[in-house]
C-alpha cells in the first residue's frame, strides 16, 4: 500500500475511533472463514463496528484523535481488531455470546467509561459495567420506589378513614 493510501486509511480510523465512545482491542485470529462471517453478521446485528487494522496504523490513528490511548499501546501486538460501539458494555456482552461456540475472540484491551482494561481477564468486570440506559433505568426504579409507597399508603390510609367514618355513622348515639 502506497503512504497516500495508509495516510487515508490512518484519517479513516482516527474519525472512526474518535466518533465512537467506546474501544475494544480483540484478537479474532485463528478464526475460519465461517466464523469470521458469523461474527461480522453479529457485530452488524448488535451495531458493533469490527475493524482489522494493521497495529501501527491503529497505533497512529489512536494517537492522531487527540485522546490518550498509550495504555493500549502495549497490547497492539500480533493479529488486532477493534470493536466500536456507542453502548459500553455491548461489545464484552458480544464476545462472551460468541465465545459459547468458538475460543475467541479474545480481549486484548478496552477503553470503556475513561478507563482502561487491559487482559481477557477483564470481560466479566467489562460485561457488570452498566450502560447509559440501564442506569437511568435504575435511578428511575429508585425514584419510583418511594412515590409508589406514598400513593400506596395514601389509597390504605383513604380506606382505613372511609371505614372509620361508616362505622361511627352506623353506631347509635
């Protein structure tokens, strides 16, 4: 590849890297035909972005964002893919669904809520992170919690006096 096509292919990667919030650094060699079409086909179904990009080009286009990415540096070595995706937890969920019928991918690295996780041994930790929605799923859950309380006590409370006041209209004087 001539350097006016690699500089174009270090553009591309940079605005891909750079528009997307979350990075992970896999290893999908060793994958037959078939399987790498299969992943391919998830990664398209979930809206997972899968790149195969040579190391120092990824290196070069990591460095070009702005963002500091130097601790992913050291794992940009053999056979790397990243996977981009707007959801941080998608792309660990991801793995660990296609790992069930093959050995890899495996994680190298991530960059996931402006941390670093480096090693396959962080894709439970990665998987447990909540996303976006299903935190304000949560805060909502937690602001739920009291008003049903208050309106339940309330509608209780409504009947227990309504109860009360039948009884003593009903009682002689």
């Amino acid at each position: 590849m001539r350097k006016e096509g690699k500089n174009q292919l270090v553009e591309t990667l940079a605005e891909q890297i750079s528009s997307s919030n979350y990075i992970y650094i896999t290893d999908i060699s060793d994958l037959n035909s078939v399987n790498t079409s299969k992943l391919r086909r998830l990664c398209f179904k979930k809206e997972v972005k899968l790149i195969v990009a040579k190391n120092s080009l990824l290196r070069k286009a990591m460095e070009k964002t702005g963002r500091d990415y130097s601790e992913l540096f050291p794992v940009l070595k053999g056979s790397t893919s990243i996977m981009l995706a707007d959801i941080n937890n998608l792309p660990a969920k991801l793995i660990k669904e296609f790992r069930a019928t093959s050995p890899k991918p495996l994680l190298k690295g991530a960059f996931v809520e402006e941390s670093f996780y480096i090693g396959d041994d962080q894709l439970d930790t990665l998987i447990h992170i909540k996303s976006k929605n299903e935190l304000i799923g949560d805060v909502i859950g937690m602001l739920q919690s009291p008003m049903q309380n208050v309106m339940s006590a309330l509608q209780s409370g409504g009947n227990n006096i309504s109860g009360i006041l039948k009884t003593l209209s009903e009682k002689p004087e």
